[in-house]
C-alpha cells in the first residue's frame, strides 16, 4: 500500500469506530522506525499504556478555540524575526500568511510585525546534515517559531526539528491553521490537521535535565495502531526547560500543546492578529 492510501484509509476512518489498518512499511519511513532507535537511551519511554490512534488524532484535529468577539488587534510595534515551520506542500496557503501585510512588493506601514526567517525557498541542502545546518542558523536568528498546520504536517521529520530548535534555542512556539484558508484550486477550505505541537513534548529526569520526546505510531498486538512516547530521534542532549512552562514532576511528559497557543488563520482574523500572535509567543519565552 502506498504512503498516500495508507494515510486517506486512516484519516478516512477517524469518523467512526472501525479498527484502522497496521502501518505498512512505507508509513514507518515516514516516521523513521516504529521500533524505538535512540542509542542514548534504548527503548521506548517507560510509561504505561498506549494511546489509541484513531481518537488521538480526532483529538488532535479539534479545531482551537474560538476567540472572543472583539475589535481586531492592535499589530504591536516590535517587528519580530519570525521562524515559520510548515510542510511544503502546503506553500500557497503558507504563503497567504508569509503575505500577510504586502501590497505587492511592498509591506504596508504598521501592518505587519514579523519579518520571515523561513528557509525552504532558499534551501539547496541536499542531506539531512546540510538541511539541519540550514535551519540551526535560520533558528538562531529569529525570536519565534510559528508552526503553520496543514493536513499532514504531523508527519513531517522536518517540521518536528524546527519545533525541537525552538526548544533548544529558547524561542517563542505556537502553531496556526491553515486549512480554513481556501484551497488555491477546489476553492474550499479543508478539514483542520492534527498540531505537531501535540506530538512532541518534554519530560523530566531524576536529575532535573528535560529532554525533547516525541509521540511515535507502533503496532499493536491486536493489529491495530497507537502512539507511544519514544525519545526524540534526532538531538538526544538536555535542552533548557522553555519560560512558558512551569515546572513538572520527575518523569512526567508534558507536550508542548500544553503551554503553547493554536490559532486558525481564517477564524480568528489572522491577517489583523498575527503580528500580535507572535509577538505574545515571543514574550512568554523571554525574547
């Protein structure tokens, strides 16, 4: 089965309670082995049970919060270097947001408070060293990190270490919708994605280090699928714990949806707020 099929049998079962297919091997690429591969510290994480995934990504895929009715935002006047993480094939709906405040060529006075750090265009990295290099500069030169969610951005190795930078470097975090924006071609919006913010997290040693961990698919005994929290993959050190958490108990997990905000682009006038969506995220962190 291919990984598109594999998915739309998946997303298309989330409706109702049918058991969903195993993952294929096609799909564990997607999400590098669904056996544990963390040299550092061995297996998966030892916490009990395994969550269901077909209601984990309903839950997941809830639309935010509605905000309330009031007049638009003030856009804040700190012009905020702004990390955006999305996955590539949502770039005419990203691109809305990157817009956000241009006439053309030209940004329009005060209506825009964020320049864009994000790399992808720009990108001629070719392995996954130069790529990683890549977004480790474009992150160390921002203030905040703003996940943009598409439908399978979730998936992404690539969206899920920009976030971890965020974490390493001490940047705001938040994610915005962008489903509700039209499609470019059918015209319509889409069914809201799951928040990659759901799928990673942080958990606290008996030391008093936090370390980055992640949700990751596995195959259950009876046939069906669930997510286990593993060790993230792909930066296994300490990372400070982030200014817009509190403290936690020893060996709890925490994700990082917890303490970070979600946005919809098209509910919530992102086109009037963002620049004060950011510059909030960017606060909370210290920057």
């Amino acid at each position: 089965m291919t990984v598109d099929k594999h998915f739309d049998l998946i997303l298309g079962n989330l409706g109702n309670e049918k058991p969903v297919e195993p993952p294929s091997p096609a799909m564990g690429s997607m999400f590098g082995s669904l056996a544990p591969s963390n040299l550092l510290f061995g297996s998966a994480l030892p916490v009990a049970g395994t969550e269901n995934f077909g209601a984990l990504i309903r839950a997941l895929s809830a639309p935010p919060p509605a905000l309330p009715v009031t007049p638009a935002l003030r856009p804040q006047p700190v012009s905020r270097m702004t990390y955006f993480a999305f996955d590539f094939d949502d770039l005419m709906r990203v691109n809305n947001v990157r817009q956000t405040g241009k006439i053309g060529l030209r940004v329009m006075p005060m209506s825009r408070g964020f320049r864009d750090r994000s790399v992808w265009e720009a990108s001629k990295a070719f392995t996954d060293r130069g790529l990683k290099e890549m977004m480790q500069r474009a992150s160390k030169f921002s203030s905040v990190t703003c996940v943009l969610i598409g439908a399978n951005t979730w998936v992404s190795r690539w969206v899920r270490y920009e976030i971890a930078l965020a974490i390493i470097n001490e940047r705001g975090l938040l994610a915005v919708d962008l489903n509700s924006i039209k499609h470019n071609i059918r015209r319509t919006p889409d069914p809201l994605g799951v928040n990659p913010l759901s799928l990673m997290g942080l958990r606290k040693e008996a030391d008093g280090s936090w370390h980055l961990v992640e949700r990751k698919p596995v195959e259950l005994e009876n046939g069906h699928v669930g997510f286990e929290w593993h060790w993230y993959d792909d930066y296994q050190p300490p990372v400070p714990k982030p200014k817009f958490m509190p403290d936690i108990e020893l060996g709890q997990i925490v994700p990082l949806s917890s303490y970070t905000k979600r946005y919809d682009f098209t509910g919530h006038s992102g086109s009037m707020n963002m620049s004060t969506w950011l510059d909030m995220a960017a606060n909370e962190a210290g920057r």
